[in-house]
C-alpha cells in the first residue's frame, strides 16, 4: 500500500494540495487535508463543483460541508460506501478508495513521456546530481559554528548532519529490564513488583551519558537476540532428540548442572581437605567468615546470665570501670575469652568426630547382624523341607515293596509326561519364532518409517528457515526499494507508476501461483500423514493381536506386549502434541489478524472524536440559544 500511497501524494500535489514531505501513508492525513484533496479533485473533474477547500471551526458548518461533499462524489459515479464521517473520521481504507476512485477519474494529460529513459544508469546520475546540487545550495559554515556536526540547509531551514564531528564511541552499559511482566504464568511478588514501579530507571536514564543510550539499547537487543537464536539452534539439535518437552529438557538440563557442580564441590573439598574438619556448609561459611576477619565478637549464655544477675548491683561499678578499662585490657579480655572458645570449640569438634565414628562402627555391626539373621532364616528353612522329606520317607517304610512300585509308576508317568510336554513345546516355539521374526521385521519396518517422517520433518524445517531467509532478504529489498524510490525526484511520469504496477500485478500472479504449489504440497503430505497414520494403526492392531494371545504365558511376550503399548502410547502423545501446536498456531495467526483488522479500524479514536465534537455542537446549541433569548 505504500507505493499507492505515494502515487494519490504525488497526484495531490499536482493537483495544488499543499502535502507536507514528511507524510509518506495516508495514515497521517487529517481531515482538513482529506477535504481539500477530495474539493480539489472534485473541482478538476467537475468545474461546476462550489466546496470550501477549508474547514470551519464550528462543529455544525463542519457537518453540513462533509455531507455536501459525500454527496458531490456520489454525483459523479462513485458508489461505495460514503458520508460525512468518511471526511471527519476518516478510515484509511475507505479514503484511500475513494482517492483511487477519484484519481482514476482526473482528465489524462495529452502528451504522455513514454518515451523517457529510466536506466540504473540514468538514476544514479540523477541522484548524484540532485546530492551535489543540495551541496551547492548549503551555506560553508566553519568547524567551530557547529554544533556536534550539525548545520542548517539553507531551502528547506531544516538540520542536517555535516562532517565526523558528531561521532562517539560505541560505549555500551549493561541495562536492568523488568522481566516476567508479559507471561500470566509467572508469578511476581510485590516488592518485585514495587521495584519494578518506583526504583528501576528507564532504559534511557540507566547509562551515565546520554551518547551511551543508543549503543546500550543495541546491545541489549544484539544480546536476546543472539540468546533466542541459540536456544533455537540447542532445541532443534539436542532438546526435539530427547523427547521431552521444553519445560522438562530445561528442569533436566538445570538438576544436571547442579549435580556436576555438587560434584565438583565435594571433589575440591575431599582433596583439600576441608570435609574432614567442617560438618556442614554453615561451619565452613564460618571459617571463611574468620579467616577474614568478620567474625563478631559474641558473648556465651553463662556470660549473658551473669551480666543479666548482676547488672543491678554492680551497674555504677560497670560504668566507672567501662571509662577506666585501657584497650590493652580489653585485647587481653577478648584474647581469653576467644581461646577459650576454641578450646570449648576443639573439645566439641573432638566429641563430634568421636560420636560419629561410634555411628559407624554401630552401623557397620548392624548390618553383619542382618546378614547373619538371613543367614539363619535360610538355614532354617533348608532343614525344614529337609526333615519334611525325611519324615515321610519314614512313614514309607514299613510298607517299602509297594511304595517303591507307586514311585516306579510316578517316576515313568512324570518321565512320559515331559516327553509328551518337550513334544509340544518344540511344536509352539517354532510358531513363536516364527511369530517373533515376522514382528522384528515389521518393527524394523516401522522404525525406517518413523525415520522417514523425522527426516521429512527435519526437511520441512530447513524449508521454513529458506523461505524465512527469502522472506528477509525480500523485505531488505523493499526497504531498499522504498528508501530508493524516496530519493528520487517527483517529476516521475504516470507511466512509470503504470509499469510498476504491472510489475506488482505479475509478483502478486508470480506469489498466487507459489501458494498454490504450497497448498497442493500440504494436501499431498496431509494425505501422505493419513495412509501412515492409518497403516500405523492396522500395524499395531495386528502386532497388540498376536503378542496379546502368548501374554499370558510367556513372560517374554509379556514383556514385548508391554514394551510395545508404551511405544504405541507416546508416539500418539507426539503426534496429539504436534497436531495441538499446530492449531494453536493456526488461531495465534487468526487472532493477530482480527487484532490487525480491529486496530486498523481505529474504532476507539473514532468514539473520542465524535464524543469531543458532540460536546462542541451541544455547546454551540447553547449558545445559539442564549443569542435567540437575548435577542
């Protein structure tokens, strides 16, 4: 839309409308300006037309002309939706319609320069011309009249930079940003919150000089972004392999880091030594504290007792000797009572050392006394299937001749009995083998499938990243183009707007016709998704069929039968998670583009100013009213 903005300025301009260079949309366009375009277009159309190219203050007259004016461009063919409030509350679409309308319908001029050269070569030199003739224009001020490098262009009146005298060094200061305030998941407490509020500075007042702002703000910037685009890079190597999402990978990744640190910690400890004579973190942080000198000097509870027994009667005493004490006393004081609390300290390190070694040794005899007790119970129950055997052979001897003969009989029936069971077993485990290599196969087969999809989706990927990058470089190319198109004079012909619109129409032909090879390409991978979604299902239902049945029986199939559901039940939870993101994403974009289209309506700016002109009108009504009283 831009470059049809700058075609309906250009044509304004033309036509006598006085635009400011500084509006480059119809987005900054006020209403007075929008008037007296459309008056002017209608008065080269239509000489007939008597509008003000100016509108009034009072409310009311304001009113009336926006009505004649909707009704002037209704009379010359326009039939889209107009009225005064296209004038007053002005939309941008609907202006730029009826600019477009209007624009179309302005007499064509009777000699049209098609024929005038447009080369790269021919634009370079009118750039270069129009620069060295802005030069020219200057007034030679010397270095010391300017202020930073600046000095004033003598058509225009405005500043402009000149010479290096305005540069700095690119000095950059660290900068404090609220962070957590955009996610409703995280929770901020107050006094965060407060500091947030009342305490955190600006972005703009953190660094010490104001020409370390801008260089401060890039670096920041520079730094999340180079944050986000690693952790993508990590995610896309490491964290999609591990199956886990992104909450768990970075809880994973945090315990791993503070296992190696405890690690290392203890390791330095052990080596140094420092494990055998601190107890806990508390100790240690305490003999740094001492080794520093930040030890503070603490009396004991008996100390304390006694000061607190005897403060009463010996208070005047105190006193007269706290003012009569010299230091030396009071080093020597504290020298005593400081070595006798490292000893009170050594002897309690002593009894410690000494307790947890009796905890050991208890430890250490508890456990062989638990080992010995199994031990016992073992023996026990050996000896009581031993004597249970014993005692019915026993019981079988005085009728020795014909239990042996029973027990001939058992003998040979048992022996007949794992012949005929060996029999069948051979007969089962070759179907089971069978069975167990045609699962193998299948499962190989899935595997390579499920390695197809991956790589297909890895390949998906570094398409996405392509078109990204295309999509980049193509917007640098509009920037270029604009900021070229910018630079270049408004003298250019309608012909060449009418050749660049053309091109815009095959680009957009050209782009229409892409889509549609994107679309046909997602219809036959969404097609392609079903048959594998649906040849994994026949699969697995075969497969759950087959291992289900020997389940019961074989521990190894029972095994396979569990291994297998779960197998089945986190690639769904893959496939439900990745069809989830996906529609999510799908209503993030519907969302953005209602919110596009709401924003661009400007409904609540629309709401003011009708309120702010009711207002106007009500108070010209009253004093309407007052003149026909006094009169």
């Amino acid at each position: 839309m831009d470059e049809v903005d700058n075609i309906i300025i250009l044509t304004l301009r033309q036509v006598g409308c006085v635009v400011d260079d500084s509006l480059k949309t119809l987005t900054a366009f006020s209403s007075e300006l929008i008037v007296e375009g459309c008056v002017r277009c209608l008065k080269v159309i239509d000489n007939g037309v008597d509008l003000p190219l100016q509108l009034p203050e009072s409310m009311s007259v304001r009113f009336r002309i926006g009505t004649a004016l909707a009704q002037a461009c209704k009379d010359i063919g326009y039939e889209g939706e107009i009225g005064y409030q296209t004038f007053l509350y002005a939309n941008v679409e609907s202006v730029r319609r009826l600019f477009m309308y209007l624009i179309e319908r302005l007499p064509r001029d009777g000699g049209d320069s098609s024929d005038e050269p447009t080369g790269l070569a021919v634009l370079l030199t009118r750039n270069i011309s129009a620069e060295l003739a802005r030069q020219l224009r200057q007034r030679w001020t010397p270095r010391f009249c300017k202020h930073q490098g600046r000095s004033v262009d003598t058509p225009t009146g405005q500043w402009c930079w000149e010479g290096s005298s305005g540069r700095h060094h690119f000095c950059a200061t660290h900068l404090h940003a609220p962070s957590g305030l955009g996610d409703l998941e995280t929770t901020i407490n107050k006094d965060t919150k407060a500091y947030f509020r009342h305490h955190l500075k600006v972005a703009s007042a953190q660094p010490h000089k104001r020409f370390d702002v801008v260089p401060s703000i890039l670096e920041w910037d520079a730094v999340k972004l180079t944050a986000a685009q690693e952790w993508e890079t990590e995610w896309n190597e490491q964290g999609l392999r591990s199956g886990l999402s992104q909450q768990d990978y970075l809880q994973r990744k945090a315990d791993l880091r503070n296992k190696s640190l405890a690690t290392n910690m203890r390791t330095a400890m052990q080596q140094s030594g420092t494990a055998t004579r601190f107890g806990d973190l508390g100790e240690l942080l305490d003999s740094f504290a001492a080794r520093g000198g930040y030890q503070q000097d603490k009396g004991t509870r008996f100390t304390h007792a006694k000061d607190l027994q005897f403060t009463q009667a010996t208070e005047a005493t105190e006193v007269v000797e706290v003012h009569v004490e010299s230091a030396e006393d009071i080093g020597k004081r504290r020298e005593e009572e400081l070595e006798a609390l490292r000893s009170k300290l050594d002897a309690i390190s002593a009894e410690l050392e000494r307790m947890e070694q009796d905890i050991k040794r208890y430890n250490t005899n508890t456990g062989r006394v638990a080992e010995m007790a199994i031990a016992a119970q073992r023996s026990n129950t050996d000896k009581e299937d031993e004597y249970k055997i014993k005692k019915k052979a026993m019981e079988m001897l005085p009728d020795a001749d014909a239990n042996v003969l029973k027990l001939q009989d058992i003998v040979e029936t048992s022996a007949q009995r794992i012949v005929n069971l060996a029999e069948q077993w051979e007969q089962r485990r070759q179907a089971l083998v069978a069975k167990y290599r045609e699962l193998k196969v299948t499962n190989s087969s899935k595997m390579t499938d499920t390695k197809r999809m991956l790589e297909e989706i890895n390949s998906l990927r570094d398409k996405i990243k392509e078109a990204s990058k295309d999509v980049r470089a193509k917007e640098e190319l509009n920037k270029q183009l604009v900021a070229e198109h910018e630079r270049l004079t408004q003298d250019i012909s309608r012909s060449s707007y009418t050749r660049r619109i053309m091109e815009i129409v095959n680009n957009i032909a050209k782009q229409k016709n892409e889509i549609g090879k994107v679309l046909s390409d997602t219809r036959a991978l969404q097609k392609e998704i079903n048959m594998l979604t649906e040849k994994l299902g026949r699969t697995f239902a075969a497969t759950d069929e087959l291992i289900f049945k020997d389940a019961k029986r074989d521990e190894t199939c029972r095994a396979s039968y569990k291994m297998l559901a779960n197998l089945h039940e986190e690639f769904n939870q893959l496939i439900k998670a990745v069809e989830e993101t996906g529609t999510t994403l799908r209503e993030i974009r519907e969302l953005e583009d209602q919110l596009e289209k709401e924003t661009k309506k400007g409904v609540a700016e629309t709401l003011e100013k009708i309120s702010k002109d009711h207002d106007e009108i009500r108070l010209e009504n009253k004093a309407y009213a007052a003149k026909l009283k006094g009169k």
